[in-house]
C-alpha cells in the first residue's frame, strides 16, 4: 500500500513538473501584457508590479489590430465549418459504400497532412495568381482543403461505429438517404464533430506560413500581425504589444479547449473507442 502510494505521489509530481514547464511561457505572457514597457525588461525580472491596461488599450487601438482579429475569426471558423460538412458527406459515404481501396484512400488522404505545408506553397502560390485569389476566398478555400483530410479520418472512425441496422431501420419507414444521415447518424456522432472542428480550428488559428506568402492585404491573420509587430521601427523588440497582442491570440484556443476538453479525448481516439460524454 505504502509503495503504491508513493509511486501515485511520484506519477502526479511528474506530471506537475511537465505542466508548469509547458505553461510557463503562457504565464510569463500574462505578466507581461499587465506590465508597463521598463517593467518587462527589468532584470531580475518583477514579479511584484502594478497591473496596468495599458498594453491591451495601445494593442487594440493601433490600425490593423482588429481586423487581423475579425480576418482570424472569420477564416478559422468559415474555412473549418466547410470542411466539417464536405468531411461528413465523405465520411459517410466511405463507411457505408466500401470498396476494396478504401482504406488506402483514406491512408492517401490523410499523408497529405504529413507533407510540410512549405511544399504546397509553390504551386499553390502559382495557381494562386492564375486565378486571382490572393484573397479571403482564396485562402478560405486553402484551409478548408487543408482541414478536410484529418476531419474526414476523424469522422469515418465515428461514423463505422454507429450501427447500419440504424441506417436499414429508417429506411424501412420511409426515410430518405439525407434523413438518415443528418437526423439518425448525425446526432450519434457529434463528439466527432466538435473534436474535429476544435482540432482543426486551433490548426488553422495559429497557421502562418501559408497566410504570410498565399494571403493578401485584406486575409492577414494574429500569427502575422505577431511577426510584423515583434520589430518596431526602431529596430528593437515591441514586447508590450507582443505580450497584449499573444494574451489575446490564446483566449480562443484555451476557452475551447477547457470547454470541450471531453470531446477532445474522445476525438483522439479517431472513433475507435465509443462512449457516453
């Protein structure tokens, strides 16, 4: 009993010890967005200061801030929705229509994800001004053919776990195809969903080299506001807008991930293993 004890106590102080490594950065971020500019750079550093607005007021009111916000929220959630609805048609249809090839069809879809974005930029950035659209459209598109790969592999996983004597039941009473799918299978698979939309979502919030070389003016999102803003015009380091503009940057991800955490691990097991949350 003793020893298990202890290796309980030994296993939690691990993982503590891992914790405060991987949020020490995002703490040291909070500080400083609260700090003034001769606070943050004083060595040793304070922890002990007068907390201030400062910062967030200076962030949000300079030009671009808000828009880059606005550009962030709008790509993120638009480009995933998309993905989520064209993942689910193809999910269901590679589930209940299997062919021999099916499983090296999904493999093939997914390695794309396994190739550096950086290898896509070339010819995406020729097609891109073939056709014009170093745009929102364009790079609305771009994330959405990004996002459809990992969710349609989320979803599949889901959806070969809902029975098809659901699907032949329905069909017996008279109900379409597209009444099965989006009022019988659609609701059973909801904890792939939001695992799929979340995972995605937080992909394309924080992506950066594809906007910073596809996007244009107007499709400028926070991790390019956030490489822009690291240099002032004198050359050195702005990290009062840096702290302000990042606090911001993390508020999305950490709330979605504290609300949906449940989905979340359920989601990482790509469907596999199905269970009430």
């Amino acid at each position: 009993m003793q020893q298990t004890r202890t290796r309980t106590a030994v296993y939690y102080l691990i993982l503590w010890l891992v914790a405060i490594l991987f949020f020490l950065p995002v703490f040291w971020i909070l500080m400083a967005s609260l700090k003034t500019p001769n606070d943050i750079l004083a060595v040793p550093p304070k922890f002990v200061f007068q907390p201030t607005l400062d910062n967030m007021i200076d962030m949000l009111s300079r030009p671009n801030t808000v828009p880059y916000f606005i550009n962030s929220l709008y790509l993120s959630i638009t480009s995933v929705s998309l993905a989520i609805v064209v993942s689910f048609l193809a999910a269901y249809a590679l589930s209940r229509y299997q062919f021999r090839a099916t499983n090296f069809l999904m493999f093939l879809i997914l390695s794309t994800r396994m190739v550096p974005a950086a290898a896509f930029v070339v010819p995406i950035f020729q097609m891109f001004n073939a056709f014009q659209w170093r745009n929102q459209f364009g790079v609305l598109m771009l994330y959405t053919m990004f996002s459809i790969p990992f969710s349609l592999w989320i979803l599949k996983g889901f959806i070969d776990g809902v029975s098809t004597r659901y699907d032949e039941t329905g069909f017996v009473n008279g109900a379409s195809r597209l009444h099965v799918m989006f009022r019988v299978v659609l609701p059973q698979v909801r904890p792939g969903l939001i695992a799929a939309f979340i995972f995605n979502l937080i992909f394309v919030w924080n992506e950066f080299l594809l906007n910073f070389i596809l996007g244009g003016p107007g499709t400028q999102m926070i991790p390019y506001a956030l490489a822009v803003g690291l240099v002032s015009a004198g050359g050195n380091i702005d990290w009062a807008f840096v702290a302000s503009l990042s606090t911001g940057y993390v508020l999305l991800p950490t709330i979605l991930i504290f609300l949906f955490q449940k989905y979340l691990l359920v989601g990482m097991t790509f469907g596999t293993v199905r269970g009430e949350v």
